[in-house]
C-alpha cells in the first residue's frame, strides 16, 4: 500500500469510488477544480488500484475536509481510517486550529468514522446537499487540533 498525491491519473478510479458512494456523485469537473486549486489531496493504492482517497482544503484557521471515500471492495479493513488519519495529521502539521466537514444526515457510516476519529456534531446545513430528487440536510462536524504542534516540532530541544 502506498500514499501519493491524487492527481489527473486518479481520475476515472476516483469518479467510480464517487459514484458508487453517492446518491449525488462529484463531477469529474468538481475534482478537477480540487486539483487545480491545489488541495491537499492523497490517494492510497494498491499495485496501482486505487483503494481511497481524501480531499481538503487547508488554511491555518480552519481546515475543511471536501471529500473521503474508499472502494467498495475494502471497506471495512480500516483504510478511511488510516487515510483520515493522514488528513488530520497533515492539517495539523500545517499550523491548522481545526478541521471541519459536512456530512449527509443519512450517511451513519461516515458518521461514525468521525465521530471515532474525534469530530463533534456542532451544528446541521439544512438542504445542503442535492439528491436526484429534493435535497438532504447536513451535520457539520468539527475536530479542534493539538494546540502548538508546529511550535513543538520547530522549538523542542531534542
Ligand atoms: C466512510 C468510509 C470512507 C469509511 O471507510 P472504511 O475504510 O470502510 O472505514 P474503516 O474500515 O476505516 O472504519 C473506521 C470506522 O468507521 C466506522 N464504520 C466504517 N464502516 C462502518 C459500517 N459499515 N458500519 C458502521 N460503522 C462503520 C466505524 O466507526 C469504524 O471503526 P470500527 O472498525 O472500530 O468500528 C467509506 O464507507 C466510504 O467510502 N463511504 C462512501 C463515501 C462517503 O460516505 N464519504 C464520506 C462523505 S462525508
């Protein structure tokens, strides 16, 4: 298994991810715009098959996470918690407060994810997200990251 930065060469395994993932999938055009503005944005592959990916934007005040998504094939062995983890640590390492996201009401997996991984519930968009038909409320969730963590890398004796 090995990390890289998502790039155009993800493209179609990452619309399959997406549009096996959601009722409402990203357009190729909405990722291409991800990777023009240059966000932080990993792909995890196996011998070249491309197992998740993350997304996000980060800024020093707070830093938002766009999109995560794993292939359906290996969910559930513990990869959108290890790239999530990479996400956070990233964030951090950047000098970023907290991360935030929006996540369907109706999406109890991706929930639960967070939820493990230290995001709290701090609030809902109504009708944030489209649907085929009508639209779906989102929870926002937030994750407050460890205060100094860049001062400690640069000004620890050792
Ligand atoms: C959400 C998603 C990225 C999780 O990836 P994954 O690799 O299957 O998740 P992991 O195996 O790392 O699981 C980590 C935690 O997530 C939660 N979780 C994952 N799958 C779950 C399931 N089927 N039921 C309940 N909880 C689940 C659990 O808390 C789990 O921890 P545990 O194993 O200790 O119970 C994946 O389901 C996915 O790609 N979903 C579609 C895209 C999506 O919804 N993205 C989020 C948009 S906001």
């Amino acid at each position: 298994m090995d990390y890289s930065y998502l790039d155009f060469s993800h493209l179609d395994s990452v619309l399959e991810i997406e549009r096996e993932s959601n009722p409402f999938p990203w357009t190729e055009r909405n990722f291409t715009d991800c990777l023009e503005k240059g966000y932080y944005s990993l792909a995890l592959e196996d011998n070249e098959r491309l197992i998740g990916f993350a997304i996000m934007a980060i800024s020093s005040e707070e830093s938002h996470l766009l999109n995560i998504g794993v292939n359906k094939d290996f969910r559930r062995s513990g990869y959108g918690e290890r790239i999530l983890k990479k996400m956070i640590i990233a964030a951090e390492v950047m000098g970023s407060k907290k991360i935030i996201l929006e996540v369907r009401v109706s999406n109890k997996i991706a929930y639960r994810l967070y939820e493990k991984l230290g995001f709290l519930e701090i609030g809902e968009r109504k009708k944030y997200y489209r649907l085929p038909e009508g639209r779906e409320d989102a929870y926002v969730m937030s994750k407050t990251l460890k205060k100094g963590f860049v001062s400690n890398l640069f000004f620890s004796k050792s």
